[in-house]
C-alpha cells in the first residue's frame, strides 16, 4: 500500500515580490550585481525552502526585515 503525504507550504514569498517592485529592483540586480544565485531565485519564485543564511542576506541587500521578505499563512 503506497501513502501519500499531503504537504502545504505555509510560507510566502508574495512580500518579496512586492519589496522588490517597492525598491524597484529586478531579480536581474540580484543575480548579477548582489551575487544571489539563480538557482535561489527560482526556488522563491516556485515557492520552495531557503536557508536562515540566504534569508539574512536578502534582507541585508534590500534594507528590510524578515516580514518583507516572507509571511506565515494559516490556512
């Protein structure tokens, strides 16, 4: 018998996006003039973990805190 696991991603990255519209920087900027890796930018776009690490350095780069970047859903 095969189980399947339901798994609801509780974190949002939606305040990212607005931040970066807000600040009118492109995820381009990040990538090559911040040093962010493409590969971290995709898992925030499909909505996929990020370390504490990468977390601390987006908001370091864009002058934030942790609320501008991601939002806990209840649902």
């Amino acid at each position: 018998m095969i189980k399947f696991i339901l798994v609801i991603n509780m974190i949002s990255y939606t305040p990212f996006f607005k931040t970066l519209l807000s600040k009118n920087i492109t995820e381009y900027h990040l990538i090559y003039k911040e040093g962010f890796s493409a590969n971290t930018i995709h898992r925030i776009k499909h909505g996929k973990d990020i370390s504490t690490k990468t977390l601390d350095a987006l908001c370091f780069v864009l002058n934030c805190e942790v609320g501008d970047i991601i939002e806990h859903k209840k649902e």
